[in-house]
C-alpha cells in the first residue's frame, strides 16, 4: 500500500484547523476526484471530524495534489501548513513551491 501523505495546519486551534482540513478536501476532491482523503483525529474520541488530512494518491497525479493544495494556500495564505510522508516534513509553503516540494516528498515517482 502506498504510504500516505499527512498534511497537518500547525499554530491553529483545533476549530480552525479542522475547518482547514475541509477546505483542502473540498479543494482536492475538484482538483482530482480520484485523490482519496481522510479526516484524522488527534484524539481517538473525539467528536470532531479531525484537524489533519490523510491523503493517499491512487491513481491520481502529484501535479493534481499540488493544484489542490495551491489552490488551498491561495485561498487561506496566512494558515500554516505542513505536509509530512514517511520522515520527510515540508512546512511554510507558498502556493508557488508546492509542485516542487511534492515531487521533492515524492521523489518524481508519479
């Protein structure tokens, strides 16, 4: 199974990070239905949806999950944002650096 990419919204409360996490799925589910999201809970009993998106590619692209997440960034330019897959870590992203850093995390493999 493909290790997932986990991208997290650091120095937000939980409501706002929550409300974050959404956006990015509303934002990668137009640029790519086939990226498939899931909402990560911090607590595992927690009533909340969850402020951390787990993201696993399948068969979509890593330009169409740096679409997304640009368009995400672009839309909320002050939220911090950190993407993590394995041990690798990228935060403090600009909508400009996302294709670069994602085919950084994942090494041109898609």
């Amino acid at each position: 199974m493909e290790q997932p990419v986990v991208v997290s919204f650091p120095d937000s409360s939980a409501a706002e990070a929550s409300k974050y996490a959404s956006s990015l799925q509303d934002a990668l589910r137009l640029a790519d239905p086939t990226i498939l999201t899931e909402r990560v809970r911090e607590v595992e009993d927690s009533q909340s949806f969850g402020p951390s998106l787990e993201i696993i590619l399948g068969t979509a692209s890593v330009t169409a999950l740096a679409k997304g997440i640009g368009f995400f960034i672009s839309r909320y330019g002050t939220a911090k944002i950190e993407i993590k897959r394995g041990n690798v870590v990228v935060s403090g992203l600009q909508s400009k650096d996302v294709a670069h850093s994602l085919k950084e995390i994942f090494g041109q493999e898609k």
